[in-house]
C-alpha cells in the first residue's frame, strides 16, 4: 500500500503536519481526536480501514493538531481558537476553499465552532462519539484528579485500549501495538495538558448557530462519551440527522466502521450547499469611552478632535492587528467582530492599555454569539447583548459574558466573576466576568 506523503503548513509560527489522499468530488477534513499521527495512524487496522473507505468518495485531508504526532511541540496546550487557525492553514495549503468536516470526540467541539464561525468554508460536518460540554459528557466517575493520575501513571503501556477500546484491552498484541502508537502521538506531558483543557470545554451556547448541514453519529454504549451528550448535539442544532449505532467501544471496530462510514458517505455525498451564509457565529466587541461628554466640555471642540483621532487611531490598529473587523464607528468607540473571542479579548485589553497615556479611559463588553450580516452592518441578540455588557463595565474594565470565557478555554486569559447581571431588555440573567491582569 503506497501511503500519502507527509507535508507541513504553516500556522502562525507552528508547522501542521497534513497528509492528503483520494480524488473525491469535494474535500473532506478528518478532525482527530484526543491524539493522533497521520503516518503511525495507518499501522492501526480500523484507521487505515476508515482512511481507506473515505478517500474513497472525497479528498481527504488529515491532519495533527499542534503539540501532537508529526505536528510541532509547543508550550502548553492549543486553545479551540488556535486549532481553528491550524484547520484553516491546513486547508489553505491544500488548496481547499471549502471542505466537509469529521470531528471525531475531542474534534467534535473544534468542528462545531468552524462551522458556526466559517459556513463559506464548511460545507458540511459530521460528528462522531464527541461532545458540547465535557463535564457532563464523560463517562468515567472517578475524580479528575485521580483520572489524571492514571494516564500519567500509564501512557506509553497501552493504557487508552482501557478507555477507548475496552473490549479489545486484553489482547497484548494489541496493547503493544497501542503503546507504541501512544508514544509517538504525544508526551505523557502533553496528553494530561490536553486533558486539562477538555475539562473546559463548552459550547453548548454555540450549537443553533451551525447552519451547515450536520450529521451526528453515537455508540449507544460507548464507555467514553455518554450517549446523551450526542443525542443533545443533534437536538440544538437546526436539522441535524442523528444516527444512534450498536457498539460498546469509543474507537469503532473494523465491523462498527463499516456501518459508521456507510453512513458517513450517505449523508455527505447527499448533503447540499446551502445559500450564501447571512448569519455567522462571531465574537462582538463594544468599547466606550468613558466620559466623554465632560473630557470634550474641558478640552473645547479643537483639543478634543484632535484627542478623539488619536483614539479613533489606535483603536483601529488594535482591531486590526487581533484580526477583526470595524463596523462602525460609535463617535466616543467603537463596535467590531472578531472570528475569535480570545483575539478579541486580547484587541479590547490592547485599546485599554494603549489609549490610557493619552488621558483616556476606556471599558469594553464582549459576547460570542450568532449576528446577522446586514450588508457592511450587523445585527441581532447577540449586538445587543455585547452592548449591554459594555454598559454595565467600569473604567479601564474589559467585561465578558460566561460564553466568552468559556470559549477562551487553554487561550490563558483570567476572569473573575462578576456575578449574574439582568441585561436591560433582556429576559434572561447573564453571568458576567472580568478580565484580569
């Protein structure tokens, strides 16, 4: 079997690892899951089978998240933000304007914030065995701590056969098999980091606003990810087909992967694109100067334009740089999206920092949320929400909503609690978070 060639794309500063194979009609983006290695993956029965099966009807891209298999080694763990820009730096350099996407367990909530964040570039998305919000989806009932132990204890023996594959963990060629497929996918070090952050994961607030076509897949009896976690996936999001398969193991079986990527291949090479997106997930920035009216009274109309275009001026390069976009300009702020909360909460400390030697200060409110695309403007709940948010930050504050500080997950960003809020005009009472130093 000739086996794909290995390249590398570039993402920010970091190498990707990315194999390509098969000559489908569209191009198919495998997510993996906890661990992986796009070369040693194909020494594993059931992953060659399944690699086989789907480049059968697409173009498969595959690919190792940064920190795993062939990809580099880097500090600490990769945010959901960050795996986003790995993703579409794979998919750049695979000359890929739009691709299906495969998220299997940990890949899943990476895949369904692409697609609510870039329908133009996510055709459509499967998921398998993965969850919105990993506290409530695992399995295992022992503490984290003690979960945690055990995988340090172990890696490298064959210990996630136990996890994923309990009814294959007594055969010993198989666990030696795994042992060394663990080994070269990750660092003891680096499968705990990622550990570390699932724990954080959420995105259950993210789920209407994929509008891609979406196929969700569950073991009734998988001893990893609760079945409910894949029945409620497919309930929030708008027309998921859910597909409940027979099977007591996380990993399929070379006989469970069959029926899996029967299915897989049904619903993609029957799934249709969908109109031109006019609602996209984003994160919405407000910023606000604070006393302007009484800083504008004292300076008098000339020093204050002239104070105002230096503001207006730095605010735009902070936007810039973090990579978001001006809407508008607010007259004493601004209103900007980003297509990543962690940047966005980085462009708003930014403009705070930056703006303060000139005399000014400013306060900030974010909130992650679908908006709809009004030509250059943008509208619905989630503006107002980020308005309201801002409203409610004091001076030099930036103030988040408990979306956002559950999407920056693994970003190392701070937050203390600044406790349940009623948003005027809103019905529901919002948890809101200050940003730390």
């Amino acid at each position: 079997m000739n086996l794909p060639e290995t390249r590398y794309a570039k993402s920010g500063d970091v190498h990707i690892a990315y194999q390509l194979n098969g000559e489908g009609p569209f191009d198919l983006v495998f997510i993996p899951g906890f661990v992986s290695n796009v070369e040693l993956d194909w020494e594993q029965p059931v992953f060659a089978h399944m690699y086989t099966r789907l480049a059968g009807f697409s173009r498969l891209i595959r690919f190792d998240k940064r920190g795993t298999g062939l990809s580099d080694r880097v500090y600490g763990v990769p945010s959901l933000e960050e795996r986003m820009d790995d993703v579409r730096a794979v998919m750049d350099a695979a000359g890929s304007r739009e691709a299906a996407l495969f998220g299997v367990s940990e890949g899943g909530p990476m895949s369904i914030l692409f697609a609510a964040t870039y329908p133009d570039r996510c055709r459509a998305l499967v998921l398998y065995g993965t969850f919105a919000h990993y506290e409530s989806a695992i399995v295992r009932h022992q503490a984290f701590a003690e979960s945690r132990a055990w995988i340090v204890g172990g890696w490298g023996t064959g210990i996630t056969a136990e996890i994923f594959e309990p009814t294959r963990a007594s055969d010993a060629e198989f666990r030696r098999s795994l042992a060394r497929w663990e080994r070269l996918s990750a660092s003891p070090a680096a499968a705990v980091a990622i550990m570390d952050m699932n724990r954080e994961i959420d995105v259950r607030p993210v789920l209407p606003a994929v509008r891609v076509p979406t196929l969700v897949l569950h073991h009734r009896d998988d001893p990893r990810i609760r079945v409910e976690a894949g029945r409620y996936i497919a309930a929030h999001i708008p027309g998921a087909k859910y597909v409940e398969l027979p099977g007591r193991d996380h990993r399929p079986s070379l006989a469970e992967s069959e029926r899996l990527i029967d299915e897989v291949e049904e619903f993609l090479t029957g799934a249709c694109r969908q109109i031109e997106p006019d609602r996209v997930l984003a994160t919405v920035l407000f910023t606000d100067i604070v006393g302007s009216t009484k800083k504008a009274i004292a300076l008098g109309d000339r020093a204050w334009r002239s104070l105002l275009d230096r503001h207006d001026e730095t605010a735009r390069q902070e936007i810039a740089r973090f990579r978001g976009r001006v809407v508008k300009n607010l007259g004493d702020g601004f209103l900007a999206t980003f297509d990543g909360p962690a940047r966005a909460v980085r462009c708003a400390a930014a403009i705070v920092e930056r703006v303060r030697p000139l005399g000014i200060a400013v306060r900030c409110g974010l909130h992650t949320g679908e908006i709809e695309l009004r030509g250059a403007d943008i509208g619905g709940i989630a503006v107002h929400i980020a308005e309201r948010i801002a409203e409610l930050s004091e001076s030099g504050e930036v103030l988040v909503s408990n979306t956002v500080r559950d999407l920056v997950a693994g970003s190392g960003l701070s937050f203390a609690d600044r406790g349940g809020h009623r948003l005027k005009g809103l019905p529901e009472e919002r948890r809101l978070f200050a940003l730390t130093p």
